[in-house]
C-alpha cells in the first residue's frame, strides 16, 4: 500500500469519526452519547470546541478534573457587583468541586444591557485568563440582560453566568441586608446547572427554584435565603466528579 493511499485511509476514518460523534451530539438529549460521552469529551477544550458542545453543563467533566478553576468577572460600566457575594460564591464553587478557584476581576464594558447575540463578542474580547484544559467561569454582571424575568442570574454556554443588577435590586428593594446572599445564591444556583446538579424542592438547599427568584419575603431572611450547597447537593457533586476519575 503506497504511503498517499494509507494517509488517505487515515484521513477518511478520523473525518468518518469526528462526523459521527458531530452527528451524536445533535441528536437526542436523552439518547445514550448525550447522557454519557458528550460529558466526558467535554473534560477537554478540544472536543468542546471540534464538537460544538457548548451548551450549559458540557463542561462539566473539566470543572471535576481540572487542577484549578478561574473565575472571571465582566461588570457593566457604572454598576458595581458585590465583592462580598462574589467571594462567597468563589468560595461555595471550590467547596463543591474540591479545586482550586481563584477570583479575577476582568474588566469593565459599556452596554448596560447584554442580549444573547451579544455574549460570543464579550466572551471572545473579555475572557482571556483561562489556559488550555483549565476550569473557566465567565461571569457577566450586567445591568440587566435578556431573560432576566426567569431570575436574576442565568448560566449560557459551558462556561457563563450572567447577572442582573436590576433584578437583584428590584427583589431586595426592601431587604438590602439580603442582597449579598440572594446574588452569591442565585449564581451558585446556575453553576449547579453548569456541573450538572438537579434541580429540586428542598427549601435548605441552592437546587430550588426559590433561589432565583423567591415568591415569599420572609425568604430574604439571610438565616433562611440558602447561600451554600447542602449536604445532598455535596454528595450529588461527588457522584458525578466519580464518573470523570
């Protein structure tokens, strides 16, 4: 077999390849690939990005296998995120994932309200601390952003949190003591959907969708707002980072 003949073979079995994992990861969210393999090519930036698995929770093997995460914050020129709630937060993603997460303070952008068309721009100008296979979250605090209605914060892609200053103030209006808590609640809230916990009832734990927006006052109580993982959500984190060891 001449050597133009093999290389053509090889090239023919890895573009057949990469089309059937591309064709797998367009089908059924519930098919077997979808539920399996895409979480486990997705611990590497290369598949992500050669598969186009960039939706919320794809990355969720490489938030589990990284030696460390970084966390980079976008705020909106004029607005100002909470330091204490942003630390908090930093803190709960490296008590649930058991690595590293180092807090950094991007930079500031003009657009007080970010729509989706606009987040591949800011990700692509802005993010620019993580390396090759490390754990990135990119958060966007906005002064509102589209789909703010669901609650003041909101995960896109495999790697984004977007938040709403609007939102967080309208809701603590008369409980600003709360704000500190709600805000670090509602974003470890979407980065639970990021490394691919459940949502749930459990009024105790961050899964519950009274986190991200509550429909009762009294929850704007710090001692009842949960701000932190409960214990089953712990343990639900560690099943799933047993399955990229």
């Amino acid at each position: 077999m001449s050597y133009k003949i093999f290389a053509l073979l090889i090239i023919l079995v890895i573009g057949s390849t990469f089309g059937y994992l591309r064709y797998e990861a367009m089908g059924p969210k519930g098919s077997y690939f979808n539920q399996t393999n895409r979480y486990s090519l997705g611990k590497s930036d290369f598949w992500r990005w050669s598969l186009g698995l960039d939706n919320v929770g794809d990355a969720r093997g490489q938030y589990f296998s990284t030696d460390s995460i970084v966390v980079e914050v976008l705020v909106a020129r004029g607005f100002e995120a909470n330091e204490e709630a942003l630390r908090k937060f930093v803190l709960e993603v490296e008590r649930i994932t058991g690595k590293k997460t180092i807090l950094v303070n991007v930079d500031t952008f003009d657009s007080k309200f970010v729509n989706a068309s606009q987040l591949d721009e800011l990700s692509s100008k802005y993010r620019r601390h993580k390396r090759y296979n490390q754990g990135s979250l990119f958060v966007i605090y906005a002064g509102d952003f589209e789909g703010s209605a669901e609650g003041p914060a909101k995960a896109f892609k495999d790697f984004g949190i977007l938040v709403s200053d609007k939102v967080l103030k309208e809701l603590t209006a008369e409980y600003r003591q709360a704000l500190r808590e709600y805000m670090a609640g509602a974003m470890l809230n979407q980065f639970g959907l990021q490394i691919g916990l459940t949502e749930h009832k459990n009024a105790n734990c961050i899964m519950q969708s009274d986190v991200q927006k509550p429909g009762r006052a009294v929850l704007f109580n710090a001692s009842v707002l949960p701000s932190a993982y409960c214990d089953s959500e712990i343990e639900q984190a560690g099943v799933i980072a047993g399955m990229f060891k």
